[in-house]
C-alpha cells in the first residue's frame, strides 16, 4: 500500500483491518521508552511466526525474589514480545539483563505506558476513550480532507456532521446523520448510512488513529503490559534474556524415620510455587538459601525533577517627560526637599538606576518579591527525589550461601507447586531424653541428636519424625551445614520423670583487706540444684539435663559437675544416664563470690563488731580497725564535749530572755530587780567562757580528724 493511496477505513468491517494492521507493525516501534506514540509502519504484514524465547532456567531464592533465565534463536531484525505484571514492571527494569549472541545486538526494549488506557487514549488526536460512532470520529476531525465512496468517489474537507429526522412511513420517523463536505465544487451534503468506505488524507492523521487501536487492544488487559525486545542483526543467533522478579520463599520439610536397628533415616523435600503465568516446561531448577540485597524501586512511574521558580527581571519603559517651570527657590527650600526626597527613598528600600539620555529614574526593588523567589527550590529537589523512592533493605547474620541444583528438569504448570526431592538418605544420630525445667517441669522431652552426614546443607523446616513406623511427632530443624549437629525434640517422655529441688545457703565472709582507705570484703554465695530423676519405663535411657547460665551476664561458677556436659549461649547441659526401674540424682551446684567496699572514716562500730568476730578478718585488719575505731571515739567525745557547751550556751540565752521580761515588769530599786541583774551578769561570764571552750574544741576536733583521714587514706593491709 503506498502513500498515494491513502490506508482507509469502513463503517462496519475496515476498523477491525486497520486494528490487525497496527498491531503486527507493533514491533518496529524504534525507542527505549515507554511507546504511546511511537509510529508502526502503514504497510507492514506478518510473514513469519513471531520470535519466542521460552523459561530455560530460574534460581529462587528464599529471600522473597527469583531469577528468571529465557532463551531462543531469531533469525535477522526480530522482536520478542513478552507479557508481564504491572507490579513487576519495576523489578524488571531494574535487573533485566538482553544478550544478543553470534554478533547480533539489541537495539530497543519497549513497554506500554503505566497510565490507564484512557488517559493514554485522550493524548491522540482521534480520542476513541467513550466508543464514539462515525459521526462522532468525524465531528472530531472537521476542517481534514477525506475520500469517500456514496457510492460515487467524493472527496472534500469536513464542515460538519447534523442529525436529522425523517419520515419513514406514514407513523414513523428515524434520525439520520449528514456529512456536510466542502468540495471543489461547492458544499455537499451526504447520508452517512449511504457511505461506503471513508479514506483519511492526511497520514499523520491515519497513523494516530491506528495507534489509539493499537493502545486500546494492548489495554484490554489491565493488569498487564507487553515488553517488545528488539534486535538486529543477520542470519540465526540465540538470545538470552534474564531478570529477577519476585518469587515465593522456597520451603523445606523433612522426613526422619527412626530404628532400634539402623541409623536414622532422612528424605528431605523442597516445595516449589510457580504463581507466574507461564508454565515452566524442562526449566534447569536451582534453590538458593542466602538473603542477596534487593529492594524495590518505582522505576516505571515518570519522575520529573523540581525546577526553581525565576521571576523575569521587569523593564520600565520610558514615559513622556513633564517639565516644571523653573522656580527661585531658596537655599532653605531647596535643602527640606532634599530631605523629603531622602526620607521618601530610605522609606521604599534599594533602587536600581536607570539613565536615558535626558534624565534618569529609579526602580525601587521590592523586599517582599525577592523574598518570593525559589531560593530554596535546589534543596526541595532533592527531598522530593529522595521521598519518591522507598527503598526497603534486610540486615543482619544470613549463615552460609548454599544452592541445590535440581538435576532433572522440571515442568510445573502455572499457578501450580510441587514438591522436589533434595536429600533422601541416612544420616548420623542417636536418641536421647531432653529435660529443661522451663520447658516441662515434670518430664523430659523424646529428641534425637541429629548428625548431617550428607553432603548438603539442610535448610530450616519441620521434621516428621516416625519411630518403628510409627508417627512419632514434629519437630523444626533449624540451619544445618554438612558435618553440623542439632538436638530435635519431638514428643514428651512419658517414662521419665524429673523432680527438681533448689536450695540456697547464706552469704559468708571469706576475705577482708584495706586499701588506701577503703575496707574491702568479699563474701562468697553458694546454690545447689538436684534433680532426681526416676525412669519408669523398660529401656535404659540418655538423658541431657538443661541447667539455665548466661555466660555473658552470670557472675555463677560451676563447682560441681566440675564441668558440663555441653555448652550453649544460655545454659549447661548435663548427661545423665537413667537405668530402667532406677532412680538416679544430678546435684549442680554453683559458687559466686559478692565484693563490697566501705570508706573506713564513714564505718560504724556495728560494721567494725562484724569484721572484729570473723576469723576471716587478718590480724592486722583487726588492729587497724581498733586504731580507726579509737580515733573515731576521740573525735566523737570532742564533738560531745562541744555540742554540750552550745546546748548550755543556749540555755542560758533562753534564761536570759526569761530574766529581760520580768526586768521590765518591776521597779529597779527593789532587791529582786537587782538580784537579776547580778544573775544576769554570772550568766553573760560563763557564756564567754563556754564560747571559748567551743572554738578550742572546734580546733581540737578539727586537727584530730585530719589525723584521722591521713591515717585512713594511707592505710593498705591486706593486699598481697
């Protein structure tokens, strides 16, 4: 079809042609974006089948994502056109990885628009959004030139399109619609239900009504969008086509059978969900157990930067000039204008000078607008960048990596899971009773110490464990890497019981010394833990007592067992053996020692009577802390001393007080009048005395307490 004859459509079954035409030109779309205007070839017609590139190989990881691996061979310029979820649109823009191999190239990678179809649909110039009947196209293209068949060839440009009522009969009236055509000959009217086939003269009008139909097929699904890979080159080459989209966490669940005769036997299962909507059909399956960084980024959504905001810069024209008349103004009146004139500029701000030719003026700049100005408009861009992706990350400890290839390849329909088997052998491993008090306080717990002898890293996941053929109960293994150990348990021992008893001795001093002043004392505390443990049942069993330490925090030494059995981060673990019908006692027993510290000068005679009856207390401690004690006593009998002085200088002050009052109430010639104040005269003497004693004993108190503390800071016995 060629550009003189101009690509048509018809009122009933020409649309559907134009629609096939656009999308087989889908592939010739020449852009790495996101393609709602790109121009699909007018003459473009599918000869071959298109390029496929099936699921080869995926690798799921457990940390919630998948690798997801296509290939195929194309011959020459070729599109591969896959389908995807919109949600994992962003997943593969960020890791898709296209190679072209035996020198071809990849030219483009198109994907449909994240807008919904009738946005999309509104940017054309033939809006097709509310399903508009052809009077209704043509309404929108007036002032364009068509060709038509009615069903003589007319060609024109739209003027219009009317509706009109007819008589149809002689009751009836039908509604018809008129296209009025500017032609060569003048305007025509014709009957759109009498046209025939309708040509577009202008191509870029034609192209933009094929892609409308284009983008509203493409959007019939909403849910998903078509990624077209594009490639060049010549003769038949594979291509390779890799991504990472979400995928569910991949499970583990085991099996462990349990004999008198044999070791345990182990059958482990990897459980698999293909919730994509392509089948996998002879995929290489790898299982991955490690935590890669990923998160998610909206790389699909349009981001635009922010912009600062500039005002333009405003010009004054120059205005026609007014001339006053020359006025005899004084030296007084010229300089108030001058003032008013200052007082009117410093009132409006900064001025911008403008000369021109026979005068000048000034601009005033306007504080508040300069205020207005984007300044910060930079800083803005960049939170509105940072706020716009949400960035998710998982830290932390994530053990070793470790891969299970799946050695056949596996077909698995879509929306379907599967169990794989990934270990299916015996392993290492022996029963034995597990007993913690915190868990069950009266019987232990049936376990099994599990060796992985196999070559494999057994990944988290429940045990079923079977005992003699029998269901034995479930457990949960955690991590194992080949060579490890764990404990499972799994039902509880009904055949063993545990009777545990605490008992707590009080603290006692072992160990008294002085250094530098201080009295330090350790004293040692001591608790005892016995388990009696009586087994009931027929069989000689093994059984490991759990005993809580925290190595980190406890300041508890292990005295008896001298040591246990195990160690973890949280307890000892004791082993026991329990013969049938017998009862058998594990005594634990633990040791802390507390320090304590005391400032000799601060100590009471009480504390010294303590330290003096222990014979924990050294000899020359107890010498010491007679001396301390003595000095103490010389202190204390001045401070007695002192404080009995104040007590009757403040007698006295009350007495005189008493004596001022009755003064006042009588004559001062009378006997009693004088006899108070010869009294009052004694007391003010002996008040001058006491005040005397009391600034002696200050001083005297004073130096015996410096003696005091350099004897006591000095003092270190003890300390080897």
């Amino acid at each position: 079809m060629t550009t003189a004859h101009f690509p048509g459509i018809s009122r009933h079954f020409r649309v559907a042609a134009a629609l096939a035409t656009a999308l087989a030109a889908l592939a010739a779309i020449p852009s790495w974006a996101q393609d709602e205007g790109a121009e699909p070839a007018a003459d473009a017609v599918a000869t071959d089948a298109p390029a496929t590139a099936p699921i080869q190989r995926i690798v799921l990881f457990n940390s919630g994502v998948g690798y997801f691996e296509r290939g195929g061979t194309i011959s020459g310029d070729a599109t591969i056109s896959l389908q995807f979820a919109v949600d994992d649109i962003n997943d593969l823009l960020k890791s898709m990885v296209v190679q072209d191999l035996d020198g071809g190239s990849v030219s483009t990678v198109t994907y449909g628009s994240r807008d919904p179809v009738a946005r999309t649909l509104a940017t054309f110039a033939i809006d097709l959004t509310s399903e508009p009947s052809l009077g209704d196209l043509l309404r929108q293209i007036r002032g364009e030139r068509i060709l038509l068949e009615a069903p003589m060839p007319i060609e024109g440009a739209i003027v219009g399109v009317e509706k009109q009522r007819r008589q149809l009969g002689d009751d009836q009236t039908v509604e018809v619609e008129l296209l009025t055509l500017l032609t060569s000959e003048g305007l025509r009217r014709v009957q759109l239900d009498a046209v025939g086939r309708i040509q577009l003269a202008r191509p870029e009008l034609d192209t933009e009504l094929r892609q409308a139909l284009t983008t509203l097929a493409l959007g019939h699904s909403t849910d998903k969008k078509t990624v077209s890979l594009n490639f060049a080159g010549e003769g038949q080459r594979d291509v390779r086509i890799g991504y990472i989209l979400e995928a569910p966490v991949w499970k583990t669940s085991y099996r462990l059978v349990l004999s008198e005769d044999e070791q345990p036997y182990l059958q482990g299962w990897a459980i698999v969900e293909n919730t994509t909507d392509s089948d996998w059909t002879n995929v290489q399956l790898s299982l991955v157990s490690g935590r890669p960084i990923s998160f998610a980024m909206d790389l699909y959504s349009p981001l635009f930067a922010t912009r600062p905001q500039v005002t333009p810069e405003l010009y004054a024209t120059l205005a026609p000039q007014l001339y006053d008349q020359d006025l005899d103004l004084s030296e007084e009146a010229e300089e108030e204008v001058r003032e008013q004139l200052a007082r009117r500029v410093a009132g409006r701000g900064v001025t911008r000078g403008y000369g021109g030719g026979s005068g000048g003026y000034g601009v005033v700049a306007d504080a508040a607008v300069a205020a207005d100005m984007p300044a910060s408009a930079p800083a803005e861009l960049g939170r509105t960048l940072k706020s716009s992706v949400a960035a998710a990350a998982e830290g932390g400890d994530v053990g070793e990596l470790f891969q299970y290839e799946i050695a056949v390849p596996v077909t698995l329909a879509r929306q379907s899971s599967a169990m794989l088997p990934i270990v299916n052998q015996q392993v290492g491993g022996s029963k034995v009773s597990i007993y913690n008090q915190a868990v069950h306080d009266k019987h232990p717990l049936n376990g099994i110490r599990l060796e992985n002898t196999s070559d494999l890293h057994l990944m988290q996941g429940p045990v079923t464990v079977f005992d003699d053929g029998v269901y034995a109960g479930d457990a949960r293994i955690p991590d194992l890497p080949a060579g490890g150990e764990r404990l499972l348990s799994y039902a509880m021992d009904l055949d063993v019981e545990v009777a545990p008893q605490t008992h707590a001795r009080p603290q006692s001093l072992v160990a008294v010394k002085i250094v530098r002043g201080t009295l330090q004392t350790s004293y040692q505390q001591e608790r005892e833990q016995t388990y009696a443990i009586k087994n009931s049942g027929d069989a000689a069993k093994s059984l490991l007592v759990e005993y809580p330490h925290d190595a980190g925090q406890s300041d508890w030494q292990l005295v008896a067992p001298a040591e246990p059995t195990e160690r973890t981060r949280d307890a000892y673990r004791f082993a026991v053996d329990a013969p049938a019908g017998e009862t058998v006692t594990l005594e634990i027993k633990e040791r802390r020692t507390i320090s304590q510290s005391v400032a000799l000068r601060n100590i009471n005679d009480g504390q010294v009577a303590i330290y003096l009856r222990s014979d924990k207390t050294p000899a020359a401690v107890k010498e010491a802390l007679r001396d301390v004690q003595r000095r103490q006593a010389e202190v204390a009998e001045l401070e007695r001393q002192m404080k009995d002085a104040e007590g009757r200088i403040n007698a006295i002050a009350a007495e005189q007080d008493r004596i001022r009052n009755n003064m006042r109430a009588i004559d001062r010639n009378t006997d009693l009048y004088n006899r108070y104040v010869k009294k009052f005269n004694d007391q003010e003497t002996e008040v001058e005395q006491l005040r005397e004693t009391v600034a002696e004993l200050k001083e005297q108190i004073a130096a015996k307490q410096r003696e005091l503390d350099e004897f006591v800071a000095n003092l270190t016995i003890g300390v080897e």
